[in-house]
C-alpha cells in the first residue's frame, strides 16, 4: 500500500511538474498562430513573400510521397515574421496507423515558426525546396482569406484521403482559388500516366509496402482516366503545374536530402515478386524432374496468397476508403490459401482447387466488367497456379478412383 501511494505520488509530481511544458508548448503554437492571423488581416501585402515549399520523400510509408506547404514571410528569413503554413501534421501513433489504415486518419493544420519548421526537416534528413509564388498584392489578399478561411475550417483536424484531401491538395486549391484559374499538370506530363495509380508508381516503386500497398489494395477508382488538376496530389506534381504555369519562381534549395533512394526507374521488389511467381509456376509444371519441388511451390504459394489475401480483405471488409472498397483481389489471392501449407495428396484436394480456381476466374471477369483495375500479374499467377494444381489433384483423383 505504501509502494503504490509512493506512485501515485510520483505520478502526480510528475505530472506537475511537466504540465507547463505542455501549457508552454501549446501557447508558443498559439502564438504563431495569432501572430501570423494578425498580419493576416493587416494589408498591404506588398512586402509579404508566399513561398511554395516543397519536401523531399522519406522512407517510411507514411514520408514516401514528400510533403508541401507555404511559407509566408515578411522581413528577414527565420526571423519573427517568417511562418510556415502545414496542413499535414499527424501523430504516428499505433491508434493513428489503425485509424489510417480503416480510412479515418485526422490530420491538423499548423502555423508555425518557419525556423521551427527548418530545423525538424533538417534533423530528419529530407531535403527542402522553396519557390517564390508569382502572386498580385490581390491574389496575395485572396491566398491569404483562403488560408485563414481552411485553417479556421480545420481547426479540429481534416478526414485525410490521399487522392482528394491531403497536404498537397490544400496548397492546390488554394492558390488556384487566388489566381481564379485551376493549376494543372502539362499534357506532356499526363500522357501516359493520367491516372492516380500511374502517377504513385514511381515512388511504389522504392518501397516494398507501397508496391504491395498499390497492387493489392487499390481498386477501379485508382485506374480512373483524370484531368491534369484532379491529378495533383503529390508534391513533385505540384511544383511541376506550378512552373509550367509560370506561377512560381525557379525552386531554391534550403535543405539538402541526405536520404538514400532507390532509382526510380527501377522497380526492385516488382522484379523479385515476378521472379518469385516465375519460380513458383515452375515447380508446379507436370514434369517429372519437377516433381520434388512440388511441395516446395505450394507451400510459397500458401504463404504468397494467405498474407496478400489476408491484407486485401481485411482492407476490403474494414476501410471506408472509397478507392479500396471495390478490391477484388482477395479473391485471387485469398486467407483460405494458408490451408495448402498442409497439403498432402489426397481426393479432396481437388474440390479445393476447383473453388479457388473458380473465385480467381470471378475476379478476372468483375474486372473485365463492372470493376476495371490493374490486377493482370496477380490473377495471371493465381489462375495459373490454381489451373496446374487443378489439373495435379484431378490426376491424383483419377489415381485413387483406379486403384479402388
């Protein structure tokens, strides 16, 4: 009983004794919130810089896609007056992953110190671009009302989606509504990737849980043909609509990325999967020398299939995102595929294989039909395999008829 007092004790201390931190911490926000609210509502603005900041991608799921906010500023850099405006501050907690991953991640708008800003992306290596917006003292004005208007909107947080609503998004709007005129990708620039999927591939690429992410998880929406302004949601591709609309200045660099990326013209893990699925298919071929890595391609399958299926249904059956809630992969790959870790040759094999050969031939035809979407390696392999191993346990089947 004196142990626990003596904790709670302590507990309570320290809780004192730290409640002004975080009193502090929340007042010093405030007040950069305040004072750039302020300058704000205080023309002319003549002197006032808008900057677009663009940040290089990290190496976490969550980073990979880089990041974008403004920069308002008047007098010397760093100094009081030079605020960074952020709306994609989220905490990386496991109850933020869970919510993220059913659909329902809030994300906060922030006004902070730009020196603030600087030195939390210097510390994590990514690199920092800054490019002058070309802007009227009016366009600045109605920039200005558009930024107070959405941080007053979203003081309590925004539902982040990462096509429609996310940091890029904002920055988009936001100066299209101050220019009166949509900013958008170049026809050069969405000839042969105008759609949501084909613009992320080339950062899927540089990360094993992207490329799973984009091939099992997305569904029809993703391979929707869009326009060029619909298609700005990452970084680069605003920067990118930007200079080709002369609306901002050549891109400065601020910070230097020290991060290591992969070349992303280079799809490694695309490559060691259809490698994987190539090995996989061989081992199951009706050839005698093949025989004794039978087990072996099952067993990977099993694997392969229960943790791709696993994955895609329960994003299926639990988000709310509305550009995975028609995935039909957990019918091609599919959680019932652990079952063939425990394969051994015997008759009812064979009905098995006749049902998961039948639900991968279902998901071929929705997407032929109602629900288009790039799926043609996965069910390639799962037809595949499903029609070899079919045609395996017919054969055992048959075997078995014979020998009774």
């Amino acid at each position: 009983m004196i142990i626990l007092r003596h904790k709670l004790q302590t507990t309570l201390l320290a809780v004192i004794l730290l409640s002004p931190f975080a009193i502090q911490a929340q007042t010093w926000r405030d007040e950069s919130k305040n004072s750039f609210l302020a300058i704000a509502a205080r023309p002319p603005f003549g002197n006032l810089r808008v900057q677009l900041v663009t940040v290089t991608p990290g190496l976490t799921v969550t980073t990979a896609f880089g990041h974008s906010a403004l920069r308002v500023t008047r007098g010397a850099d760093l100094a009081a007056e030079d605020f960074y405006v952020d709306f994609g501050e989220y905490d990386p907690s496991m109850s933020f992953l869970w919510r993220f991953l059913r659909g329902h991640a809030r994300f906060t708008v922030n006004i902070l110190p730009m020196r603030s800003a600087y030195e939390a992306w210097d510390a994590s290596g990514r690199g920092m671009f800054v490019s002058d917006l070309i802007l009227t003292e009016n366009e600045k004005a109605q920039l200005l009302a558009h930024i107070v208007e959405n941080v007053g909107k979203n003081a309590e947080g925004y539902e982040y989606h990462n096509f429609k609503n996310n940091c890029v998004t904002f920055m988009r709007d936001m100066i299209s509504n101050a220019k009166g005129k949509k900013v958008s990708l170049p026809d050069s620039a969405i000839e042969k990737k105008n759609t949501w999927r084909t613009r992320v591939l080339d950062y899927s690429n540089e990360n094993v849980w992207l490329r799973i992410h984009e091939k099992l998880l997305f569904d029809y929406t993703t391979d929707q043909v869009r326009d060029g302004h619909t298609l700005i949601y990452l970084p680069d591709d605003l920067k990118l609509a930007l200079e080709t609309a002369g609306w901002v200045g050549k891109p400065v660099e601020v910070i230097r990325d020290r991060t290591f990326h992969p070349p992303k013209n280079r799809d490694i893990f695309g490559t060691v999967g259809i490698l994987f699925m190539f090995l996989v298919l061989i081992a199951m071929l009706p050839v005698p020398a093949l025989k004794r890595f039978q087990s072996k391609g099952i067993r990977a399958f099993a694997v392969f299939s229960g943790l791709g299926g696993l994955l895609a249904f329960l994003v299926f059956a639990v988000t709310s995102f509305d550009f995975m809630s028609h995935n039909v992969t957990w019918l091609a790959l599919c959680p019932v595929d652990f079952a063939l870790w425990t394969y051994k040759p015997s008759a009812r094999w064979f009905y098995f294989a006749v049902t998961r050969l039948s639900m991968a031939i279902l998901a071929l035809l929705l997407t032929l039909t109602v629900v288009p979407q790039t799926l043609t390696v996965i069910l390639a392999f799962s037809i595949s395999f499903f029609v070899l191993f079919t045609l395996e346990c017919w054969k055992q089947k048959q075997a078995l008829v014979s020998n009774s």
